[in-house]
C-alpha cells in the first residue's frame, strides 16, 4: 500500500477519501463499536471526541485525529484530560469492529508501526481507540514517536535499493561470466587447434 514520504501521522490514518458529512443527530444516536454502550461527546481543548460511557473506549473523527496528530497544544490538552490507563491484553479476543460512521468492518492498524497501539481506522471516517490507547498515541507522538517512524521507513526504503543495486550488480557480473566462459571455451579449442596444425607441420619437415 503506498504511503506518503512524509506523513503528519499513519499513512493509514491521513491518506483517506473525502470524509461523509454527518447528519444531525448522528452522535446521539450511536453506539460505541468496541461494546455497543452509549456514547457522550467530551471536548478537549479544540478536540470534540466521543466516550462510550460503558468502556471508555473514543472515537474520534478522521479530520480531528489528523489535527490532534499535528498540533502539540491539543495534544498537551488531551495529556492533561486522560490519565493513563492499562490497555489491557486483548490476545484471544481479537475482533473487527464496524465503523462508527458507515457501518463497515475497519482495519486494525499499529499506529505508526511502532507505538505498540494497534486502533481501528475507517478511512474517510474516524478512528476507535480502546481504553489507554488515546493516551497512549499521543505520549507516543510527542515522544518524537512518529520521527523514528518516518526514519525507520527512509532507512527500509534506501534498504531495499541498496538491495536492488546488489541484484543488479550480481546480475551484470553473470551475464559478464557468462560471455566470459563462451569465450574461454572458443579460445581454448582454438589453442588446440593450433597445437595439431603444428603436429601435422612438424611430421611433415
């Protein structure tokens, strides 16, 4: 899947079609996707959020995330608001859950492969964060988390053409040896061919 060179934040997250517009009444009639509960709209700072009032789990809009993703102030905001909390270990209990928005499955996505917080993304949509993990991307974030990201993708990109350059190099010196031994073949019996002319010359003087 291509992503941008540099990203603001996931490239799974922020390359997304244009968002659907929201009917009125939308929010107070959804339902959270981790646990179905009830969902309260919390505001931080300038970062509106939804909050299942059974779990504690988010959902936060596309464009909102991408926001909080890039402005340090609402991240600072969110910190102050969240306390940390353990996300729990959900192994054994993996499941896709429906978008908030379009009702359709998500995908699951390590935020920016190497936070450890792996949330539901509906492109175009928003994002479901279980309990701890909102806290837990932007700590990640403003730890210079998504930085090591961007490094760690220039390094697995010059990686790969370091690895091409190899190939080819490896693939010019076959056909080289190649051309080399039809050559040494061809020398060869012409060598011996000389050796019997001067075998049949020297019986003949």
């Amino acid at each position: 899947m291509p992503e941008p060179d540099v990203p603001v934040s996931d490239p799974a997250i922020t390359r997304r079609p244009a968002a659907r517009v929201r009917r009125q009444g939308d929010d107070a009639a959804a339902t959270c996707p981790g646990c179905g509960g009830g969902l309260r709209r919390v505001d931080v700072g300038a970062t509106p959020f939804l909050e299942c009032v059974r779990c504690d789990g988010v959902w936060v809009d596309a464009e909102v995330f991408e926001r909080l993703c890039a402005q340090r102030e609402s991240q600072t905001a969110v910190l102050a608001r969240l306390v940390p909390r353990p996300t729990g270990d959900l192994r054994g209990t993996l499941r896709y859950r429906r978008c908030l928005r379009c009702g359709t499955m998500m995908n699951r996505v390590n935020f920016g492969k190497l936070s450890g917080a792996v949330i539901d993304v509906c492109r175009g949509h928003g994002t479901f964060l279980d309990v701890g993990e909102l806290h837990q991307i932007v700590t990640f974030i403003q730890d210079g988390g998504l930085d090591r990201a961007r490094a760690q993708k220039l390094e697995e990109l010059r990686e790969g053409e370091r690895r091409l350059q190899a190939l080819e190099r490896k693939a010019a010196l076959n056909r080289r040896s190649d051309n080399g031994s039809r050559w040494d073949v061809a020398a060869e019996g012409a060598t011996d061919l000389g050796s019997l002319i001067d075998l049949i010359s020297d019986a003949l003087t």
